[in-house]
C-alpha cells in the first residue's frame, strides 16, 4: 500500500490546506485511489474552485431557456416541440501537447456532451488560438489541430460549420482549441444527469478503460513548466468510429424508457460521471471496480478512476432493463456491463477483489469542494491613443490587412471540415454566422463563436461586452433572433492578483450585456493557468472568455449572407460611427502599436440596431449584411466584395479621418446594401428607429475604389484575394501533417 506523503500530495495537485481538508472530511488518511479521486474533483478542471463564486453572477434564465448551467449542455426551446442543446468547452493543455489527439478529443467530449442528453448533434464549430506565426512550434501545432477537429468531425458525420482563429505572442506557449457543439432533440425526450432509485443498476457503455489520460483533469489545472513533453501519457486518445456507434446507440436506448440517468465520462472520467450523478440525485454509488470493462491487463482502481479514456458512458437504468439495453450495445460492438448500484448512503464505495478500496462521502468532493474568493486587482485602464499618424494611402492599407494573421482568409482550415455532411447546412465557413437548417422544419439555426482577446486584456469589463455584443451582432446579421450563449473561459493563473482581476472583469462585463440583450448563458466550461514557464512561450495567455451563441431563424430561406448580389446595389452603414482606432488591426499592423482603450460598447444600441437589422432582412429590404468588426468598415466591404466577386466604390466624405472613418472598429456597427428602389424606404426606417443610417458608396465592378478629394485610391478584387488567400497556405506550404 502506498504511503501518502507531503510529496505525493503535492504531486495530485491539492495544497497542504486541502489535504488538511480531506483528513477531515474522511476522519483519516486517505488511500492512493481516494487521493486521487479527491485530487480531480478538487481540481480546478471540474470544482470551478477560482470562479464558482463569480459565476453565480451570470444571467442563466428567460422564457427560453429550459434548462442552464449544470447539466451537460444548456437547453433552450426552438418551437414546435423542438430544442436546442449546446455547449463550448475548452481542450488547451492537451491539444499543445499532443495537438491532433488534443483536439480531436475535445471535439469528441463535446459531442458527448450534447447527444448525452437525448439530443442528436446537428454542428460543430471552434474557436482556436495561435502564438506567432514564425514561432518555431507553430507550424506544427496549427497542423495538428486543424487535422484533429477535421478528422474527427468528419469522421463521426456532423459537420463543422464554422470558428474564428486568432495569433498573438500571449499564445506562443498555451494555445487554445476551444470546441462547440450544437444539437436538436424533443422538449420530451431531454436526458438528465441526477441518478435516483436505490438498487438501480449503474451501467458502463462505450469504450473498453485504458491507461490514457490519467490526471488529464489535474494537468488541465496547472501552467506549463520546461517538462510539456512528459505531460503526453496525459493526453486522451480518441476513436471517432466508435463515438458514431455510441451515439446511434445512446439515442436508440433513448427512445425507450429504460434510462433514469445519463453522464458523459468527460474529464476525470469514471470518477467526475459517477460522483455528479450520484450527487446531484442525492445518493450514494457503489461500484465494482473487477467489472469495468479494461483495454490493458493489471489496471488498478486508482488508473479505472481517472483514467480518461474515451468514447464512454455512465447511465443509471430503471430495474429490469439491463438485457434490453445490452442488446443494443451489443448490436452496436459497444461494451456494455453493469458495474454497480445506486445506494442511499449518501458515499462513494468501490470494491475492488472483494474489499473496499475507496468509501468517501459525495459532499465533501461535489457541493461541499473548496470555493476561493481570490484576491484581484482591477485592469489599469489603458490611456487615449495620442499622435496616431494619418493613412495615406486606404488601398494600401487595405491589402496589408486582408493578408494579416488575423483576418486573412480561413479556406485553408475549413476545407479540411466537412461542413455539408447531413445535408443542412444553408450558410457555410466564412459569414457572420453559420445557418444550419432544422431538419425536416422551415426553421434555421444560426450559430457563432465570438472574442476579441486583445479588447479583454486592454479593458476586461469592456472586452467581456464586446464578446458579448459581437456574438449578438453575427446572429442579427443574418436574421436570427439571438436566443443564447455558451462560453468557454480561458484565463491564466488565478492565484495571481491580476489575472483574477480579468476573470472578475470579464465576467462582469459578459453579465452586463446579457442582461441588457436578454441573452442568458446557459451553459459553459472554465479554463484556467493557460500560461507556460517553458523556454519560448509567452507568460500568460491574453483573457479569453470565448463566447459562443445560437439564435433562431422561423424561415431558414431568409437567412441573409455577407456577399454583395448585384452591382449598383447602396452601401449603407447602419449604426453609430465615431472612428475608434484603440487596440485596432490597423494600428497594429500598419503603426506598430497595440494600444489604447478598446472600443466602448453601447448595449441599448446594439439592442436597437440589431432589431431593424433582423426586421429589415425578414422584410427583404436587404440584399447583404455583414457586421463590422476587426478592420472596420473598409475590411467588411472588402470581405463582402471577395465573397461576391462584385467590387464597391466609396464616395463619402471621411468624417473621422481616413484611418479612423475605413478602419475605426466602431462597436453596434453593420453594412447592408440596398437597391436604389428600397433606399428611401429604408433610411426612413431608420431614422423612425432613431439609427443613424449612411449610404457611403455603390456595388460596381471588379475593384474597390476609395474616392477621396485629393485622388482616388484603388485596389483589385484580384489583388485583394491574392492577400486575403495567400496567408494560410504561404505559412503552412511547408509544414508537417502532425
């Protein structure tokens, strides 16, 4: 038996004080197993232990919502008897590691997320973040991730319909792959964790265990050091195949009556599905470790426990069901095996060669895990920008920032997503949102994913809005009516003053907006110490709360797109304009600068804008609309020009300056086009709405002209897609499939 030493301790990740804890709680010292159960469920991964208390702020209910936080996934209703399941969850350490298995396992996770309750997965999208794109590693981790979504996305047959990728020096040594997943099931036919009825039959499906990911949860809760390469034997390793049978599976066993209660085995494992539905039904669970399924000889409770193998299931069954239930694992070539009961001890008991090698009380490791009210510092704020220099030449400008990292094009990575398997998706990669038509309905589900890190950590109040608002805005852009949001929050190391400081900031912000918008969060993932010590890393990441949001279209055929449908046609910004250049593209990449305050965020503004906005797509008054974002007006024009082939001429006078007028990142700001004959009509809309309305150019052909009083500035459709496409493939031509 293995003597628990202050070592030992400190290897599972707990401090002396939670050891100190855990003494009391069992009222003597643990064994291996126990230890290492209390270490993962105490583990930031799964306890929440830094922002559980800050959470609790967030709006999580609405007229829509039918259930938030803290189940698998949020559900809101869609109509009809129809509902939307969906969850963002994070897979960072790993996916730096070992970059294909890292990120195809976190699209494997959050598909198990959602189909877990009853729902069949209609779209995946992510959010990824990249350091330099010179840095030595790269290459390599870029290679990787794309690869591991496509391969498992494709695999499994739902496609990846969409994502937002972004580089930054802050990311060099903690990358982040962000994975969402969106799925549609019955108001009647939802699926719920809480495990009830002593005697039920506790029953594992899916995957045989491995000694894969073993402390995966712990590794997950602490920054990078020099030894990232030991940390591989961490890293899950994921079978698509299989994930597509247990899904036909799960959803054929849901069709009858046999489940009281269902569970991913996510992070942690067998030990985080067992201890929250035996937790959250306010039971006890006792299990026997000799009948789980195992893929290697030898394996003790301790690696059962926590390891994090994939592609499996806790379910509690009513009495009586296991033979029907087998019957369709079996069909399926799925494990299945009862391995325990229900109990009302109130205590997790594992048995292991006929003696107990674990007897815990839940609380203690669920409800009653620490909770830390950190201490935190605010984010000074950033001072106005001061001698910014005048662009001279728009056109020039515009090239160099269509091929920049951040906003050059994404075709490299979305062609390797089967973004049309299953036949309905209506908007692919590339728009504001992406539009997935609800099979066998008129109705259409739009879905974004949405930050602008360099925002949060200049002003992480503001920043958390804007996340916020811009997911808002993609969705009103192509005429959904934002129903929700889901997020995923990536920070660096808590216990430091000022990074707690962004997570208190950010998520002050995201709550201010959501209660502005009547946009609550029903569901999400916390990712915390994103920051490496290793030899080229960056220290801590940027804040990142990455948002991700689903909204409703009744009619999917009135979704709207960001291409231009005909030359001749108005161009209109629709919102308030002022010019900011604060923490801008332009001002990066053109002066060199990343300064000054982000963009303020007018929440009752963009609430105004955003219903003309959906109003006027429904009516058909707009041919195309696109939000304005990273780059501002010029780069919107710009994307809505390469996506449609058709060119635009600007001919309004420049009332913030050029740079500040073409590529000022104004916040509740869109570009729609109208035809000569709807453009009374629409302006008067507008102004009837109390929104500034201002035609500022035409569709013409193959070019985009700037008109300005001392000559015109022109670039070609040609020369601009050479930029815009030139990026990806320029940078990843050499690279290495990982």
């Amino acid at each position: 038996m293995t003597q628990i030493t202050p070592e030992i301790v400190a290897e599972h990740g707990l401090s002396p004080e939670e050891y100190d804890r855990v003494l009391k709680a069992l009222g003597r010292e643990p064994n291996l197993t126990e230890l290492g159960i209390f270490s993962v469920m105490w583990s930031e991964h799964c306890s929440y232990k830094s922002s559980r208390i800050h959470l609790k702020k967030l709006p999580t209910t609405g007229p829509q919502v039918i259930c938030g936080p803290g189940e698998n996934a949020g559900v809101v209703d869609i109509g009809d008897g129809q509902a939307a399941i969906f969850k963002m969850e994070s897979h960072n350490h790993p996916s730096y590691i070992e970059p294909y298995q890292g990120a195809a396992t976190g699209v494997g996770g959050i598909l198990r997320d959602v189909f877990t309750m009853g729902a069949r997965p209609i779209a995946n999208m992510n959010a990824l973040r990249f350091g330099r794109p010179d840095h030595p590693k790269m290459k390599h981790l870029i290679a990787g991730v794309v690869h591991g979504i496509g391969g498992y996305g494709n695999c499994v047959g739902v496609p990846t319909v969409g994502g937002e990728v972004n580089f930054h020096p802050a990311y060099d040594g903690n990358i982040l792959v962000n994975a969402m997943t969106v799925g549609i099931a019955e108001t009647t036919k939802i699926f719920y964790s809480a495990a009830s009825g002593v005697g039920n039959p506790i029953v594992y499906v899916g995957s045989k265990t491995g000694r894969d990911g073993i402390h995966g949860a712990t590794m997950a809760s602490a920054d990078f050091g020099e030894d990232s390469e030991e940390k591989r034997p961490t890293v899950q390793v994921g079978d698509p195949f299989t994930e597509k049978l247990l899904i036909e599976a799960c959803l054929e066993l849901m069709a009858s009556d046999a489940i009281v209660a269902i569970q991913d085995m996510g992070a942690a494992g067998l030990t985080s599905s067992s201890v929250e539905m035996a937790s959250k039904g306010g039971v006890g669970i006792e299990l026997i470790m000799d009948d789980v399924p195992q893929r290697e000889t030898g394996m003790t409770p301790y690696e059962m426990m926590l390891s994090e193998s994939q592609e499996r299931m806790l379910m509690v069954l009513k009495p009586g069901r296991e033979a029907f239930a087998e019957a369709i694992f079996r069909k399926w070539e799925l494990d299945f095996a009862v391995i325990g009961h229900v109990t009302d001890t109130g205590r997790m008991v594992l048995k292991w060669k006929g003696d107990v090698v674990c007897d815990i009380p839940l609380a203690p490791l669920a409800d009653e895990a620490p909770l830390y009210d950190r201490p935190h510092v605010p984010t000074p704020k950033q001072p106005e920008l001061q001698n910014v220099p005048e662009c001279t030449d728009p056109a020039a400008d515009l090239v160099k920032l269509m091929g920049s990292p951040d906003i050059a094009s994404r075709r490299w990575i979305w062609e390797q997503y089967d973004h049309m398997v299953g036949g309905d998706t209506v908007q692919r990669p590339g728009g504001d949102a992406a539009v997935v038509r609800v099979h066998g309905t008129d109705k259409g589900l739009a879905i974004t994913t949405d930050c602008t890190p360099r925002y949060c950590f200049a002003d992480p109040v503001e920043g958390g809005k804007q996340a916020i608002a811009e997911a808002w805005r993609n969705l009103s852009a192509v005429g959904a009516t934002p129903l929700a949001v889901t997020n995923c929050l990536n920070f660096a190391n808590p216990q430091r003053p000022e990074i707690m400081g962004q997570i208190v900031g950010a998520l002050e912000g995201m709550s201010e907006a959501c209660r502005a918008l009547d946009f609550p969060i029903v569901s999400g993932n916390v990712s915390l110490y994103n920051e490496s010590k290793a030899t080229g890393g960056g220290s801590a990441i940027l804040p990142t709360p990455a948002i991700g949001a689903i909204g409703l279209l009744k009619d999917w055929q009135k979704n709207c797109t960001i291409a231009f449908k005909g030359t001749g046609d108005v161009i209109i910004a629709v919102g308030e304009r002022g010019g900011h250049l604060g923490q801008s593209i332009w001002l990066r990449e053109i002066c060199g600068r990343e300064e000054g305050p982000p963009p303020p965020v007018d929440l009752m503004m963009e609430r105004r804008t955003g219903a003309f906005i959906r109003s006027a797509i429904c009516g058909g008054a707009v041919t195309a609309c696109h939000d304005v974002s990273d780059g501002g007006l010029a780069v919107a024009i710009a994307e809505m020009a390469l996506a449609s082939n058709i060119g635009a001429i600007l001919d309004q006078p420049q009332p913030f300056g050029v740079a500040g007028s073409w590529f000022g990142e104004d916040q509740g700001l869109y570009v729609v086009t109208v035809k000569d004959e709807a453009l009374a009509d629409f302006l008067v809309a507008a102004d009837k709405a109390g929104l500034a309305a201002d035609p500022i150019g035409r569709t013409i052909a193959n070019r985009i002209i700037f008109e300005m009083e001392e000559g015109d500035f022109c670039v070609s459709l040609a020369d601009l897609r050479t930029a815009h496409e030139g990026f990806f493939p320029a940078l990843m031509g050499t690279a290495d499939a990982a």
